[in-house]
C-alpha cells in the first residue's frame, strides 16, 4: 500500500477459540471491529436421537453424558448432559431451544428430578455473506488460480461449523469463504491427520493462494469507491431481510 500510495487502513485480527470460546463475540462486545469497512476470514476444509423425527431438515442436535455417575449399580445424585443445536438460522436456532428445554422439564418431572440449564457460549448466529464480497473473491481466485469457489448465503451454501465470525457478519459487511487443502482418508476438519496435510507444503502454498485473493478483495475494496458501495448497499438489504424474516 505504501509502494503503491494506496490510501486505507488493513487490520489484522487474531481470534483463537472461534468455534468453541467466542472470541469475536467478545472482540464484538468490546469494539475491535467498530471503524472497519469490511471484513473477511477464510477457513480451510476438506478437498476434493428421540425428536429426529419432529425436527425440520438442517437441524442438528447433538449431545453427550458429561457424568453419568461413578456406579452402575447406583443412580446419581447428580447427572450433567452437554447439548449443541445447529441449524440454518439464529430464529430456528432457538426455537429449537424451546423444544429441547420443553423435553428436559418433561423428563425431569416424569423422574422427580430437578434440573438446572445453563447456556455457555451463547448464539453463534448464522453467516450472512455479502454479495458482492463472495462474487469479487469467487472471480479473483478463478481468474488467478483456475480455482472454482462457492460462496454465498442459503441453505445450500450453509457450512455446518460453528463460527463466532457469523456473529460479526451481523455487525458489518463480511464475507467467509472457504479453501479445500488435500486430503486423506478418514481426515476431516479438527483431526490429526486434517493437521498434518494443512501443514504441509502443499497446505501452505492453498493458504497462501486463498490470502492473496482475500488481498485482492481487501484492494479493490480500498480503491473502488463504487465496489465499496455495492458492498455496503448488499449488507445493509441483507439485514432488512433478516429483520423482516
């Protein structure tokens, strides 16, 4: 930008524990983004129950029995379950909330028990990606790289990952594609052998292609003052919708 005499300002933000501590929530709370124009991440991915039946497609629950006792030959004076929810959207999100606690209550009363729920991270709501941001980094990297992306919003674009950065695509205009690295059998997202091949040398040369094209977005954005607006236009339609939805 320097070299170039390119006016603007890019800022790096480091977020550990996206998925499970809800750091850009807390970035959010604490006004780490306010000032920013827009904003991308880029994650990397995989190349080339009871009430399943009364659950719209696309919503997913799953949990497990954090203590279930010390004895099978004695019942628990205290259990402790950990649930997720995921769906397509915040609103469905937590009507599903509603139905899950509604089953709690019925269970605990049906057993005499007593029961205590406690919400840990709060909502991680759904990503909501900017238009012309996802068309300008699918086009950059096509035209770089012969590199096909899909980005975008709906329910055939949805990414089943829990993110704290769909919470920042509520605040300001944003966009999260994601890059295939090579894969192995049996090495999905958050595996050892997922580590080793986003690692290696192949790994880091798709990073450093999906960068640049997320550069790419970042300098047209400073430059292109019409671009910069089409931006704007999209998130702000993209929140009447969900306002009104």
């Amino acid at each position: 930008m320097k070299r170039h005499d390119i006016p603007g300002k890019v800022v790096l933000i480091g977020t550990p524990a996206e998925e499970s501590g809800g750091g850009k929530v807390k970035l959010l709370d604490a006004g780490a983004y306010k000032g920013l124009g827009a904003c991308m991440m880029i994650h990397p991915g995989r190349g080339p129950s009871k009430t399943g039946q009364q659950l719209k497609p696309g919503i997913r629950v799953h949990g497990i029995i954090a203590n279930g006792g010390e004895a099978p030959n004695i019942i628990p004076e205290h259990t402790q379950m950990q649930y997720s929810v995921r769906a397509h959207t915040s609103a469905q999100v937590e009507e599903t909330l509603e139905r899950i606690t509604s089953c709690i209550e019925a269970g605990a009363k049906a057993s005499g028990c007593t029961f205590k729920i406690q919400q840990g991270l709060g909502l991680y709501k759904e990503l909501v990606n900017v238009e012309a941001l996802a068309q300008e980094y699918a086009s950059t990297m096509s035209e770089l790289y012969d590199i096909p992306i899909v980005v975008g919003n709906g329910e055939e674009h949805t990414v089943w990952a829990s993110t704290d950065f769909g919470n920042v695509t509520h605040e300001l205009p944003a966009c999260h594609p994601m890059f295939g690295v090579p894969t192995v059998p049996n090495g999905a997202n958050h595996t050892a052998a997922f580590t080793a091949v986003a690692g290696s040398d192949e790994g880091h040369e798709k990073t450093w292609k999906a960068s640049t094209g997320m550069a790419g977005v970042g300098l047209r954005f400073l430059t292109d003052d019409g671009f910069a607006k089409q931006v704007q236009d999209d998130f702000e339609r993209d929140q009447k919708r969900l306002k009104l939805a």
